[in-house]
C-alpha cells in the first residue's frame, strides 16, 4: 500500500477536509517537494497513495500540515502568532514492502501522531 496519511481534527470532532498538505523527501537538512495536496472530505490524502510499495523508497520523508491555515479556514479565531502554524513530521521509511500510514490528531494547540495501520 505504500505512504498515506489521514488527519482528524479534534477540536471539531471531524476530519480535517481541505487542509494543506507537503510532502518531501530529505537528506540531512536538505529537503526536496514531492508533492503538495489538499485533504479529501474524510481528512485523508486524495487519489489514492502518496507512494505505492513500487515507488516508495528507503529514506526519510516530511510532511508538512497547515495547520493554522485550515483552522483560520473554519473561522476559527487563533492568536496572531498562531501557537502551532505548520506542523512538520520527520518519519523513516525502512522497509518498502510494508504500509506506512502517517495520521494526525490536531487542534489549534495541540497534535499526536503515530505510525498507524
């Protein structure tokens, strides 16, 4: 299945539809865009997977969410500076043959991940 990611915003109690979303891979401080997307209406990344098992490599990738632009998006009234902006993951793919889901629970000042199923 390769590389997916899904994000809930639990604030609202709902999926976070029409976030922004990077992904990138990296080397050291180096990062390079892959591709940019906005979530599907159940908060997951669009079009099937990121990467398939076929293209997905060995490495280390980030995923850049919007956080702050998608709660400014819901009218949700932040503090300028925002607490959280962009919430950045750094993962490692080591074994390209399994699934690599990267989900995101988020509020305007707070998120947990895990690598999940």
């Amino acid at each position: 299945m390769g590389l997916s990611t899904h994000v809930l915003d639990t604030m609202h109690g709902t999926p976070a539809a029409g976030m922004s979303v990077s992904l990138y891979t990296t080397q050291g401080e180096a990062a390079t865009l892959v591709k940019s997307f906005v979530l599907n209406a159940d908060g997951r990344n669009p079009d099937g997977p990121l990467y398939d098992n076929a293209s997905l490599e060995k490495g280390t990738y980030r995923l850049v969410f919007d956080v702050a632009g998608y709660f400014k998006a819901r009218g949700v009234t932040l503090p300028e500076p925002t607490f959280l902006n962009r919430v950045a993951l750094d993962f490692g793919v080591a074994h390209t043959d399994q699934h690599y889901h990267v989900p995101l629970l988020v509020s305007p000042w707070s998120y947990s991940t895990y690598r999940g199923s």
